[in-house]
C-alpha cells in the first residue's frame, strides 16, 4: 500500500510548521536547556516525531517504525564507524605518547594557541573534510586540540565553527554532485555558483574563528596570519570550483592554505603569544605575562614516530574517498538490503517534485568502502608502526568502543530522527514555510539549506531533501535556480555546526561525554548569526548590482 506525504495537513501552515517543528524542538531544549543526557534527548526527539507523524500527519505506524529502523542503520554505518574508528586511533596515538611529541612540534611552528587552530581547526580540517566528510574533520580537529591542551569547549565548539565554509564540496564534492545528479542541476554552473558565494565565507570564517576563540583585540594581533590564511584558501576554492571541477576543491585550498600559513610564519609571528587553552582565556589569568614555554626539541625520528600516524590516516582517508576505489571495493562486498514495508512505499508529492515520486529505502552495506573503514585500517597500521602487539591493539579498540558507547546510541537515535521526518513530510513542511516568503526568499531559501543540514546533519542530505524545491521556488519567482540551489549547499555549510550528529561526534572527541547541549548553547548563535550573512549575500546577489554579476543562470 503507498502512503503519500501531506505537507498542510490541518489546512492551515502555521498549525503544521509548528507540529512540523516539535520533534526538533523537543530534542534541541532536552540539549540545551534542560540539560539532559544526549542520547536520552534524542530518544524523546524520536518519540516526538513518531507522534507528529503518525497522528499528525496520518503516516502508518508501522512504516514510521521502519524509516526510524533505517535511519538507525545509517547513524551505525557510516557515521558511527568513523567515531569509532577515529577515537580508537587517537586513543594509539595518546597511549604511546606521540601526541605529547605532535603537541611539542606545533609549539616549534608557534606556541600562540589562536596560529594553532588556524593550522589544525581550519586547515587540517579542511583537508579532513574535502577528502571524507561525514563528521571525520570534527572528529580528528577536536580530538588533536584536545591533546594539544585545550578546553573540551574551545576544542569542540572551535572545530565546529572551523568545519563550515569547505562542507558544501566535502567527500570530494559529494553534497553538489548529489544535487546535480538528484535535481538536474548543471554540475559545473552549479559548482561555479557554490564558488562565487562561499569565498567570501572562506574569509571570514578564519577570522571568526579566532574573534571566538580570543575575542576581537586579540584576533587583530594577528590579523596578519588570519588573512593569509583565509586568503590562500578563498582564492584556490574559486578557481578550482569555476574551472576544474568540485573534486578536490576543499583538498587543493587546504593544502595551499597549510602550506601558505607555514611559510607566512618563517617569516612573522605575533608579538604578543596566546596560551590560554580556553575561551577568551577565562581560566587563565593575564596570560599575556606568562613568561615562555620551553620548547621541547625532539629528534627526528622522534618527530617521525608522532606525525606517521596522522600522515597514514590522510593517506587512507584521501584513497577511500576516490570514486573509483570506491566501486572497486563495493564490488567485492556491498548487499543491498530494501526496507521491506518502507522501500517505494512512500511518495512525495508536488510542490516538492514536479508528479509524485517514490522514495526509496535501501540500505547498502558498504562495510570495505566505507570511510570508517579506511580510519579502522589507518589506526592498525599506524599500531604496528607504533610498536603495539596485536592483543594490546584489540584490548584498545574494545575500551574505546566501550568509552563511546552512549555516543553511539546517540548518533543513532539522532540518525532515527532525521530520517523519520524525511520518510513523514514535516521536514518538507518546514522548507514549504520557508518558500512562501515571496521576494524574501533569497534569504530564507538559504536558511532552508541551514534548517536541513541542522535536521539531517548533512549537507548532502539537505541538498537530496530541498533541492528540487529551489528550482521550483526560483522559476516561479523569476530566480535564477543554480543561485538557489547553491543558497541550499551555501547556507547549509553553516547548519553543520549545530546539527545533533556533528556535537555528539566533537563531545565523544574530546571525551567531554554529557556536556552536549553546553557545546550547543555556545555555537547557536554563530550558527544562525553566519547562515543570516550568507542569506543576505545570496539575496544581493539575487537583486543588488554589481552582485548580480556572478549569478549563473
């Protein structure tokens, strides 16, 4: 029997944006105000949809039962894994001591913390997140600022903050390719928009960054690093993306930013260094005075020893997100496995797509290809490297299953959530409410693209989600459609910061374990306050000259 999705199902818009909005707003207040456990926050968020769903929306209990299951299996696979894996290889690198010995080299670049996570929140997670996605860039940028000596707040709100402006070409362009390939978009004039709007993000984010972390008097003592670093990002970010492809845009602007900032820093380094491992320096008093920090000179074998690691992990990470190592592992093992009861049962339905349009349900099981596994045979390699014997390398990996056990169950839950208001409509209900604001919708068409990655905490999904409504929405208000569905990945990079997924993987990071809805009180308002300038940018590039000249029709 097909079930198809009613958007108004009172006939009235408001009543059904404000059931549609209870699921999320149950589980972000459990977050963030109540300050209840993660895991049991997202199960009442589930609960809550469930309702909304089934007596709301008239969806059959028993396939709300089953896209819930489903969502379940993703939150497992493949974000879970790459949790798992990531922390089993940073729990390695800690036992043996070479973080001690990364922690003293990123003191011979600088000793100034607001350079370092320039370097490592910005740069290197960009690299992460150009070449995996999926909460890896998060997941290796907090945990490495946390054993660098950082508050578990500034670890993992800052790596959150930093893992916005390359989300929308990550896991080497997946969020654009899926929405050209899924909504008929152009690929490279979508790309090419993507390129003419994010730039300016690139610029700024650094900045931020360390406006956040330091506060503004600080920031501007070394303004000087912060622009090289913004700038040497920015600028290869346009021209790959206008003129090669959306590939390996965010890896080539990470490495040439890396390389930039290093270089800069032969040459120039703050007057001023900055120790504080916290927040506007909040636990440390007069920093300014603290007098140097010897630093520690290691051999280079020594030096070796404690970067391998990390060398190994991007090499397997770079490798397990080409395309064609890909295919080539899916065809050694990946079964399919179609959502009985769930699988073309479920249509949706116009204004959304242009006539109604199954949705499918199945789950692969691309255990060999899957990013986590590429970390997983990372983290053994870099072991033997390390010296470890095998009973001592399963012994770890069992206690770090054991640590993140809750923050599995979380990205579950959370994974449950997300695609339950998927398969029930009420995500669609909240981008229709979005679409009806006429000629305002430049700016709140780019926050649809935030409120889908904040819902499904993936750029890729929300580009899958609201997509195809852009393109509707732009032509019948004489928009151009590739500036709207570049507003939705645009807009989207910035909701990554305070989707449920991405705060479970930096608390489990960091080991900051039930301090979840701390981390989201703090990064809410730069989530909104950097998704409302990137609207304003797409509305004057929609009606403002000289804007209007970088529009792609």
């Amino acid at each position: 029997m097909t079930w198809q999705q009613i958007y108004d199902p009172f006939g009235n818009m408001i009543i059904s944006t404000a059931l549609a909005a209870i699921p999320v707003v149950v589980m972000l207040a459990c977050l963030g105000f109540f300050h209840i456990k993660a895991h049991i926050a997202a199960g009442l968020g589930l609960l809550a949809a469930i309702a909304v769903a089934v007596f709301a929306y008239g969806m059959p209990a028993d396939m709300a039962g089953r896209a819930a299951l489903f969502g379940g299996f993703t939150g497992l696979l493949p974000i879970g894994w790459i949790v798992l894996n990531i922390i089993f290889l940073q729990q390695l690198a800690e036992q043996n001591g070479s973080f001690k010995v990364l922690q003293d080299s990123l003191s011979g670049i600088t000793e100034d913390r607001r350079i370092q996570l320039l370097l490592i929140a910005f740069c290197f997670g960009a690299f992460f997140e150009g070449a995996a996605g999926f909460g890896t860039p998060v997941a290796v940028t907090a945990g490495i600022l946390i054993g660098l000596g950082f508050s578990p707040l500034a670890a993992s709100g800052l790596s959150l903050i930093a893992n916005t402006a390359p989300v929308a070409f990550g896991a080497l362009g997946t969020p654009v390719i899926t929405l050209a390939k899924v909504h008929g978009y152009d690929l490279m004039e979508v790309t090419a928009m993507i390129g003419r709007q994010l730039p300016f993000f690139s610029l700024l984010v650094p900045f931020w960054l360390i406006w956040a972390f330091a506060g503004r008097k600080a920031m501007m003592e070394v303004w000087p690093a912060i622009l090289v670093t913004g700038v040497s990002f920015a600028v290869p970010q346009y021209l790959v993306s206008n003129f090669i492809g959306p590939e390996l845009v965010d890896i080539i602007a990470a490495i040439v930013s890396m390389a930039s900032l290093v270089l800069f820093l032969r040459v120039w380094q703050p007057k001023n260094v900055w120790r504080s491992p916290s927040l506007r320096g909040k636990d440390v008093s007069a920093h300014e005075a603290k007098p140097p920090a010897a630093i520690v000179v290691h051999s280079r074998e020594a030096l070796v020893r404690a970067w391998m690691p990390w060398v190994i992990l991007s090499v397997f990470v770079f490798v397990w997100g080409l395309p064609s190592v890909k295919t080539a592992l899916n065809g050694v093992f990946a079964p399919s496995f179609p959502m009985g009861g769930l699988h073309n049962l479920i249509e949706k339905m116009p204004p959304v797509v242009t006539a109604p349009t199954k949705e499918g349900a199945v789950y692969v099981l691309n255990l060999l290809s899957a990013t986590g596994t590429g970390i997983l045979l990372s983290a053994i390699v870099s072991a033997f490297f390390m010296k470890y014997n095998p009973l001592e390398i399963v012994r770890t990996f069992f206690r770090t299953l054991w640590m993140v056990r809750y923050s599995l169950m979380t990205i579950v839950l959370m994974l449950a959530l997300g695609t339950l208001t998927r398969y029930s409509g009420t995500d669609t209900t909240l981008g229709l409410a979005f679409a009806n604001t006429g000629v305002l919708y430049p700016f709140f068409g780019t926050l649809m693209g935030w409120i889908g990655v904040a819902m499904t905490g993936s750029d890729t999904a929300s580009n899958v989600l609201f997509g195809g409504m852009q393109k509707v929405a732009a032509d019948q208000l004489g928009l151009s459609p590739n500036l709207m569905g570049a507003a939705n990945s645009s807009g989207g990079v910035m909701g990554k910061m305070i989707d449920a997924q991405s705060i479970v993987v930096a608390s489990t990071a960091t080991r900051w374990f039930n301090h979840e809805g701390d981390i989201l009180r703090y990064v809410f308002f730069h989530s909104i306050a950097l998704a409302s300038l990137v609207g304003l940018y797409v509305t004057m590039q929609a009606y403002v000259w000289p804007f209007t000249l970088m529009v792609v029709r």
